[in-house]
C-alpha cells in the first residue's frame, strides 16, 4: 500500500488521512521568485537521473484536495549547482494545481553538494506552496539512503522524518518519488500590522536587513539577498524553517521599530542581532 507522506497518519476506519501538517524547512539562500510555470525542468544533454517528482495538496485534514495552489520548486543541477542568475531559471518551475490538487513535475534528481570547505548538505528539492486559502508553506524533501542527512542541521532534524522520501523505478529506469503536502489553516497578521514591521533596517553588525511581505508570510533579504520566509507566530513575532529563523519586532511610541533577528546555530542556540528601522516603506 502506497500512502503520501504527512506530518503524521492515521486511519479512519477507511483511510490514512493527515494528522499533523507537513513541517517547515529552511528556505535557503538560493530562491528566486517568479519561476516560470511549467512541469518539466529536464535541460538538453543532462546527464543527471530522471525524476517524476508528483503529489497531492491538501487541507489540513488530509483528504480534502486543495485546488489553485501555486507549487514552486527548484533545485540544483547533477553538478551541485544553483541557476541563480540565467533568464532561463534552470531547475525552476511553478504550476497550480487543479480541482484534484495534483502537481506533478519532470525533472532531474539533485545531488549532494559542498557548502563552504567541511560541510555537505544531502540532496534536496525546495519547494514553496502558497496562493490558496490556506497558510503558505516553505519546506523541503530528501531521499533516503544519503548519508548526508544524519549531520544535516535540517534533513537530520527529527521533524524532517516525513519528509524523507522513498523513491522507486519505473520500466525506464526513471526515478519516481511521491509527496503528499497537508496545509494548516490560515494565522496571518493584517495588512496594518505588515505595514508596521515592513521596511528596511540597519543591523547592529552594519549589515542591511529588508522585512516585506509575500502573500501571507514575511520575507527577509539581508544585504539584497533573499534568505527567510516566516509566518506570523503572534504578538508581532515570525518564525521560520523548523523554528530555527525567529524576528521579533518591537514598535515604539512615534512610530520607531526595532527588531530581534535569531539564528539558530545548535540544539536551543541561537545567534542573535538587533536592529532598527531606517526606512519605511510608503503607503
């Protein structure tokens, strides 16, 4: 029996539905915005492995499919590359799904790759899930076997168990991997409170940190350069990627903000820079 991957399953007497929405992952320092729609990602002379990357999005319980919502994915190449900067968006792509809340996108399985002189991050495919009614979703999926993902800070992470995914082959030795993403009920902070917190700020480290919203989640850039994406956590607080992105916004008198950026660096640590507005976005 063949079931798609949610935070947790159980039956109901006639199925296995969600329990639990799927978990956030980081969203990386490599997305870019405005992917071009489309199913099949496979560039010319690719020599990497054939991947039918497919699922259902539902609501939160998982049974009810979840149609018009915007699946975006990428990912890096057989070499360990990101396009980050190509009008082309290679390993890039959106679609929405439809009355039945399938996606389905061809494409190439990505390979480990080095990030700085000592670490491996295991292979991975980034997706984002938004532009329906439901709370939006960053995360990721790996694939068992690589050993990379114990000594990974988010594939090893206990709450990325279920989304480390099983894959199998079909009769032209195309791999074919399916995961089913279950989206929680909607927790947004109004079109005001955005306004607030949204705008440029001076870190105390000199760096430039930008907050803007997209869709319903909190974006941060910091020096130009898109890194988070956060959901709204209350009392003027965002969190992001398994908790391990935090930005705590205080708003004083006369229409000053500050802000309390964390990182987390280890089990319970977090690196921690604040900053203050210094410029507001306009109306």
């Amino acid at each position: 029996m063949s079931v798609g991957v949610f935070g947790k399953i159980k039956w109901d007497g006639k199925a296995y539905v969600g329990e639990d929405p799927t978990t956030t992952d980081i969203l990386g320092p490599f997305y870019r915005p405005g992917a071009p729609m489309r199913s099949e990602l496979v560039q010319q002379g690719s020599k990497g492995q054939l991947l039918h990357f497919s699922g259902t999005v539902f609501a939160k319980d998982g049974k009810t499919p979840l149609s018009n919502s915007l699946v975006e994915i990428w990912h890096c190449d057989e070499n360990g590359v990101y396009d980050n900067t190509s009008d082309n968006y290679i390993y890039r792509a959106a679609l929405k799904t439809g009355k039945d809340g399938k996606y389905h996108f061809k494409t190439i399985l990505p390979v480990p790759y080095l990030v700085g002189t000592t670490e491996t991050r295991p292979a991975h495919i980034h997706m984002r899930i938004s532009g329906n009614t439901k709370q939006d979703l960053v995360t990721q999926v790996y694939f068992k076997g690589d050993k990379y993902i114990a000594k990974d800070d988010s594939a090893g992470d206990p709450r990325s168990l279920n989304r480390i995914l099983e894959s199998s082959t079909n009769s032209k030795n195309e791999k074919i991997v399916t995961f089913d993403i279950v989206l929680r009920d909607e927790y947004v902070l109004d079109a005001a409170g955005f306004k607030k917190v949204a705008g440029l700020y001076e870190m105390k480290d000199k760096s430039l940190a930008e907050f803007y919203r997209q869709d319903d989640q909190l974006f941060v850039k910091i020096n130009g350069q898109i890194m988070e994406a956060m959901d709204y956590k209350g009392n003027n607080s965002f969190e992001g990627g398994l908790a391990r992105v935090k930005a705590e916004f205080e708003l004083a008198a006369g229409g000053s903000v500050k802000v309390k950026a964390s990182y987390m660096t280890g089990p319970d640590k977090y690196v921690t820079m604040e900053g203050t507005k210094t410029l507001k976005y306009p109306n």
